[in-house]
C-alpha cells in the first residue's frame, strides 16, 4: 500500500503545484525553535550520526560519534537543510542579482541569501519549512554545506562509528535514513516547483533510496506533528 501511496504522489506532483508547501511562518529561526520544542522534545536524535542531545541543543557524548576536531561546533546541534538553501536559493533572482530593497545602512547594495530572505517571501517560506529541517551535529552541517548526497566508495570513518562519508563535494549518510532523504527532497519539489530541487540527474539515486528505505515510525509521527503545526502534510510520507 505504502509503495502504491509513494507511486501516486509522484504522479500527482507536477499538477498539485505550490499550494502544497509552507503558507504560514516565513522566519526560519521561528521554524528551529518549534522543531526543537514541539517536534524533537521526545526525540533527541541527531540525524546523520543518531547520538543523543539535549535541550540546550548540547551534543551528548556517546559512541555514537567521535568529533573530527574539537569545536564549539562540534558540540553542539544546528538545524540542516536537508535540501541545502542554496540549492533552491539559486533559482531566485533576488539570490543571484539582488533587489533594489536590499540595501545596507551604509547604502551598500547586496545580493545572495541574506537578499533572497528579505525581498521574497517565497524564499522565506521554503527556508523556513520544517520538512526540510533536520537535526544535525554542527560539525557535520558545516562540513557537508551545500553538497548534494551521492554514494562514495569505500567505508572512510572520519566521525568515528557515525556512518557520514565526505568525498568530492558529495555526501553518503547512513542507510536508515536515505529514504527520509528522498521523501524530503520529493516533497520539496512538489511544494515548491520550478526550482529545480529534483532533477533527471538525482531522481533515480533517490527513488532507489525511497525504495529501500521505506517509511518508518518516528518519520511518520515527525510528519504528523509538522503538519498539526505548519498546516500542510508531506504526501511522501502519508
């Protein structure tokens, strides 16, 4: 039933347009703090490496993960765009050319995503929808930054038994969480079209991870407690 829900809603997506995506709040650091009390308060899991964190955002020691160097990133927890800001973010002009609102004190015009979240509401409202915002060791945010996901050879462990590899401005995460990967980014293209989130270039990589990472308990119930909130569902996962 699952597989024939998933099959569905790809063939939907193209029609379904916008109106499926984030309607209500534009602030992505309104969007952290919700996720962090109201949908990871029983769930302190990061999402690469699952090592436990607490409520202060502090990462918990464990075995789960050994810091590739010692930072105050390292240590901590930050909030990952599953599908990178800049990967969307490009497809905005304010990104790319700038606005004529986006003026700094000192009358400097600038552009990039600091443009893009002050002239278009569009791009607030994807930056800051919680399907697309994961829990994730700081360190492990930053080194992945804006790579696309991508299976690399070989077993290279540079965070001790978390099973993230980094090769070649790619990302491989661990297996149970590929096919999350895939919903979110499936998703993302469905709710917001035209911005080139899934491409000929990746759709076949991620429907092989949707397929052999099915839809799990906790992915279920993180959708649902999303949508009591932001008001829209991810049919992904439903």
């Amino acid at each position: 039933m699952r597989a024939f829900v998933f099959l569905f809603a790809l063939l939907i997506a193209p029609s379904w347009g916008a109106a499926g995506g984030n309607i209500g709040n534009d602030s992505f650091s309104t969007s952290k703090k919700i996720l962090l009390d109201q949908v990871y308060f029983d769930h302190r899991q990061t999402f690469y490496c699952d090592c436990p964190f607490d409520l202060k955002k502090r990462v918990i020691p464990s075995d789960k993960y050994t810091p590739k160097r010692k930072t105050r990133r390292s240590e901590t927890i930050e909030w990952e765009h599953v599908v990178p800001a800049e990967a969307f973010g490009r497809s905005f002009i304010e990104w790319r050319e700038g606005d004529s609102t986006c003026v700094d004190r000192k009358g400097k015009t600038f552009k990039g995503r600091n443009c893009a979240r002050k002239a278009s509401r569009e791009f607030r409202l994807m930056e800051a929808d919680m399907y697309n915002l994961v829990p994730a060791v700081g360190e492990l945010n930053g080194d992945r930054s804006n790579y696309s996901y991508a299976m690399i050879p070989g077993e290279l462990r540079e965070y001790g038994a978390c099973d993230f590899e980094i090769e070649n401005r790619k990302a491989e995460p661990r297996e149970e969480i590929r096919g999350d990967i895939a919903r979110i980014y499936f998703y993302m293209d469905w709710a917001y079209p035209g911005h080139g989130i899934v491409s000929s270039k990746n759709r076949k990589l991620l429907e092989s991870w949707a397929k052999t990472d099915p839809v799990d308990a906790w992915e279920i119930e993180r959708a649902r407690r999303i949508e009591e909130i932001q008001g829209n569902s991810n049919p992904f996962v439903d």
